[in-house]
C-alpha cells in the first residue's frame, strides 16, 4: 500500500503528464475531410477551426444544402479525430488506466 507522500507524487507526476498533453494538443492539427476530399476542415486539439477548404466543383447556388452537409460532416470527420487522439493521449498519459465512458478531460 502506497503512502500520503507516493500519493501526492503519482497525482503530481499525473499533473504533470497531463500539461504536456494538453501543450501537444493545443499544437496538433487534423484535417477532416468529406466528399473525398472536396471539403476539408483543419482543426486544433482544442477544437478551433483553422481552415476550410472547399472544391469549387461542389459551389453549387441551386443546392446549398449539400454543400452545408459536406463542411457539418468534415467537421464532425476533424472532430473525431481530435477526439481519438484525445483519448489515446490520455490513455498514455495515465499509464493505460481507460477514463470510465462518456467521461471527458476539461480541456
């Protein structure tokens, strides 16, 4: 059995892990993609949108809506991945212990 001081230094040592990887998300870039490549979205790992990029084959004025799908589903497509990596990280960080499901990091 651990004692107060090991503890408090596997919390700390944890603390520790878990700044250095939210500093590496905050600089991990993905791209989402959709409609094979037609509409992409880079994001952060902190979920900001640096970029959109759209095909002009798919600027369509008489359908909108499809072109709104294409950049909701590259999003979604760049979300994921930020969430993945997320979760991997995270995995790491705390020595392969799993966080419980649905339970997200406050970063």
């Amino acid at each position: 059995m651990l004692n107060m001081g090991q503890m408090m230094k596997q919390v700390q040592d944890m603390q520790n892990k878990m700044n250095l990887m939210q500093n590496k998300l905050n600089e991990t870039e993905v791209t989402g993609q959709a409609g094979g490549d037609l509409v992409t979205v880079t994001m952060n790992g902190k979920y900001d949108v640096k970029q959109i990029k759209i095909d002009p084959k798919v600027v369509d004025p008489s359908d909108v809506e499809m072109l709104e799908d294409m950049v909701t589903a590259a999003v979604n497509d760049a979300k994921a991945r930020i969430d993945a990596i997320i979760a991997s990280e995270t995995e790491r960080a705390m020595g392969g212990v799993k966080l419980p499901a649905g339970m997200k990091l406050p970063f």
